[in-house]
C-alpha cells in the first residue's frame, strides 16, 4: 500500500481549489485530504487533518498569504508550495514568501500558458513530492531592508575590497536557490568579480528577483538582456525566458540571450551557461552549485573543470534539496564542498 502525501489546498477560488485538486489527485502517491478557501478555515483544517504539504494563494481575502505563512511558519512549521499569478506584485509577494520559508513556488495554471496543462499538473506534483522530504528552513522574523550604503557594519559594503582579478564567476541554482543566492551574493564586496547566474523561474519573475538583489547587496544586480558588456561588481541574472551565455564580441566578452529549446527539461538551464563557460573562459572561471531539484549543471561543470575551472558546491546538510549539488558532485564535477554560510568567501578566494 503506497503511503500517500497529504496535501491541504488553500485558494479563494472555487475554480482554482477543484483544478489544483483534481490535478494533485491524479498522483498515484499524493492525495488531497482538504481544500481551504481562507485562511481561518485553512487553520481549522491543519489542525484537524494534519497535512503534509500545504499549497497556499499568494494573494488571499480576510488575511493574505504572507501574513498566513508568517504565522504557520513561526508557529507550526510546515512545507508550502506557494500559487502565485504571474504578475509584478504577484511576483514581489512570491519572492517574500521564500524569504518567510516557503519551500517553493509555481503560477497559476494558465490555459493560454507557455505549457500545457499536463505538464503544468507534472511539475506541482514535482514539487509537492521534493516539498514533503525537503528540509524546512528554521524561521525569521521579517525586516525591513534598509539600504545597504546605511548598513556600515554588517553589509557587504565592509567586506574587504577584492584584489584585482580576471576570473569569472558562474553559478546555478533551482528549488531554495533564490534565498540561497541573496546569501552568497551579500557575502561579496561591491568590487567582485562579474557573476553569471541561472535561476531556474519563470519569466514573469526574473526581473523582480534582480531587482530585489540589487536592494539588498553590494554588487550591481541585473536581469541579463543580452548583449552587456562582463564588468566587475556587476552580476547578471539569466531572464526567465532565454537561456543566458558568455561569449567573445569584438571588444570583449559580452552575455548573450537564446531562445533555443529547453535543456534539461529548462530554460533558461545552467548546463547552457556553463558550457559557453568552459569554452569561452576555460581555467579563468569559477563555478558554483547551490540547491536544486535535477541534474542540470552537472555535466556543464563537469566540463568547466576539465576545462581548468575551479569548481564548488553547495553541501548537502545546507541544502534545502540536495539534488543538483549531488548530481554534480556524483560525476566529479564539484571540487569542494563548503556549507552555504562559507561558499562566497571560499569562491572569492579563489577568484583571486
């Protein structure tokens, strides 16, 4: 007898709870034992049910999605797979709701989406399934940021300056990346070397992503649209719909956006940046791994360091999924492991 994952569906649309229920159900292995259309009644039913999972609307009537997960997550910890539509506030309500602890997020389904609805039903079910044994981040209470220039003594701002480099940095993360990446990035002074990151997440959100990083660290955080010239201080964020690459122009290297077919079932993929990484750059880059579900970036790694690229991964007891970290290190593509707190001092060590 399979033991099935419990999953409690919050939405305040009737439409929205019966399609997302009717989808999960479909899993040999899951199974809806509830549908909330608020957030009391939603309490009444963990209560009650005891679910495993939780997926939750981002934008709910009475109390909204991220008071409701501030609380759950402060006082009965759980994981939850945030529905959130595809739109600016929707996206900026989505990225504090991975900061409060949400273990991931999808949109809505769409019937004019950029995929169908069988794949829609495919990849929720993918993350409920990763969300159940996922490690659940240990709660914080939400701050508000203050610029970092305001911040003397504890932004990145007091870090030492970095020493003159060459080196490029190139990084890929998926499911907990997005906390994991603002971790790595606030570790670096205004002065680091030019990153590269792919983030798995759809497009709607990639610009929202840059934006709030920019808030938040020293470096200059920008959504990629092609064709920037790689400078210090400067980290460029692939964009949701095209897979981002370094390549050689004519007056240096510059990022370059395709729109070519998925890889690794993504895109924008870190195999993609990783591969122009390790022809264009060879031994002058730096690769980083963070958490992820899959095995995109393995292979690409594998092939930066063949290439001469120093090479590091995210380890397993700091991962919120320990999957494309492990995938990487299986083939030998991760030369050091280092917990999240350390990566960037490590990477800047090497950068030098």
């Amino acid at each position: 007898m399979i033991n099935k994952t419990r999953v409690l569906v919050v939405d305040d649309s009737a439409l929205m709870r019966g399609l997302l229920s009717e989808m999960i159900n479909t899993a040999a292995d899951m199974e809806v034992v509830g549908a909330a259309a608020d957030a009391a009644i939603a309490r009444e039913m963990i209560k009650a049910l005891n679910p495993d999972v939780l997926t939750l609307d981002v934008q709910m009537p009475k109390m909204d999605g991220l008071e409701f997960l501030e609380r759950l997550m402060r006082l009965r910890p759980m994981p939850v797979v945030m529905v959130s539509a595809y739109t600016q506030s929707g996206s900026d309500t989505t990225l504090k709701a991975l900061e409060l602890g949400a273990f991931d997020f999808i949109g809505k389904p769409r019937a004019d989406g950029p995929k169908s609805m069988e794949e829609y039903a495919d990849e929720l079910v993918d993350k409920l399934r990763a969300a159940k044994s996922a490690r659940l981040r240990k709660f914080v209470a939400p701050q508000v940021a203050q610029p970092v220039a305001n911040q003397p003594l504890q932004s990145p701002k007091s870090l030492p300056v970095m020493g003159a480099s060459n080196k490029i940095i190139f990084l890929g993360a998926s499911t907990g990346g997005t906390e994991a990446i603002k971790e790595f990035l606030m570790g670096l002074p205004a002065n680091c070397p030019p990153i590269l990151i792919v983030q798995h997440m759809p497009e709607a959100f990639t610009a929202s992503f840059a934006k709030r990083l920019d808030s938040l660290c020293a470096p200059r955080v920008i959504e990629s649209q092609g064709g920037e010239k790689i400078e210090s201080g400067t980290v460029y964020i692939a964009p949701g719909h095209s897979h981002l690459q370094i390549r050689r122009g004519s007056s240096g290297l510059v990022t370059e956006l395709l729109n070519t077919p998925p890889v690794n079932r993504h895109r924008p993929a870190v195999d993609v940046l990783f591969d122009s990484a390790a022809s264009v750059v060879g031994k002058l880059a730096v690769a980083v791994i963070l958490t992820g579900m899959g095995k995109d970036g393995a292979q690409g790694m594998l092939r930066m360091r063949q290439a001469g690229a120093r090479t590091f991964g995210q380890d397993e007891a700091s991962c919120v999924v320990y999957g494309m970290p492990r995938e990487a290190f299986l083939v030998g593509a991760v030369e050091e492991q280092y917990p999240l707190e350390e990566i960037s001092r490590k990477v800047l060590q090497a950068a030098r």
